[in-house]
C-alpha cells in the first residue's frame, strides 16, 4: 500500500476514496448518538488504509482529552485542508454529520473522475504495448526472411 500510496494518480485515488469512506461512516456514527472518541476510531479504521490508520489512537485521545475534531485531525498533517476546513465548518455551525455527508459525496465524485483518468491511461498503456509487441514481431519477421533471401542468393 505504501509503494500505491506514492504513484501520483492511483496515489492520490487510494487516499481520496478513504477520505470518502471515513466522512461517511464518521458522520452516521455521530449521526448515531455514538461517543466522539468511539466515532472518531470507528471513522478512522473505516479508511482501511495504514496512512490514517496509524494516526487513530492520537486522535482518539486528544478528542477523549476535550480537543474539537478539526483540532484533534489536524494535528496529525494526514487530511487534506479541504478535509479539514468542512469538519471545521461543520462543528462551527453545529451540522457536522451534514457537512461530512457532502463531504463524501464529493470525495465519491472526484473518485470517480479519478479512476476514469487510470482507466484511460491504463486502455492507452496497454494499446500502446500490444502496438510496439506487433511491430517488433513484425519487424523480427522481415528481418527473418532478409535472411532467408539473403541465404537463397548466396547458394547460387
């Protein structure tokens, strides 16, 4: 994961499809009635993924210690500032699990872009191999019979 993690698109696709899934199973925790700390935790292991994982026990306890989510989520330098800015926004005006719920709607949306880009680019890699496969076959053949002319010549 840490190797996909660093591609530049399937890189950045890998950590927008967790911010996804973390606004939207963070947000119906809270929406729940759920404690923070426990929303925040089951928020966190809902990403699946090691780059926000390893950061769950600080969150968790700086928002079991009265720290606001954004606080607690920023001082890890895991989430985007967009990411950081809506949870902000949301605790401000009181309509957390809304703002998470956009949240993951767009993060959902910009996935989606995402994987159509690799889709397009990876249809174009596979096109452009199988076209330099054909042509080195191809050329490997004319190549052969150079040959088989060239030993034909020669025996006369």
């Amino acid at each position: 994961m840490r190797l996909a993690l660093q591609i530049p698109l399937i890189g950045n696709t890998i950590k927008i499809l967790c911010l996804s899934r973390f606004s939207w199973s963070f947000g119906m925790a809270i929406e729940t009635g759920m404690d923070a700390t426990r929303a925040i935790r089951l928020g966190i292991r809902s990403t699946q993924n090691h780059y926000y994982g390893v950061h769950q026990d600080q969150v968790a306890q700086s928002v079991s210690q009265g720290s606001d989510f954004y606080t607690a989520l920023d001082r890890t330098g895991a989430f985007p500032e967009d990411f950081l800015q809506a949870v902000e926004v949301g605790e401000l005006t009181g309509e957390l699990t809304e703002s998470l719920e956009r949240l993951s709607e767009d993060y959902t949306e910009q996935a989606e872009l995402a994987l159509k880009r690799i889709s397009q680019i990876s249809g174009m890699a596979i096109w452009l191999f199988i076209t330099a496969i054909l042509v080195f076959l191809i050329f490997l053949m004319y190549m052969n019979y150079i040959g088989i002319l060239n030993n034909a010549t020669g025996d006369i």
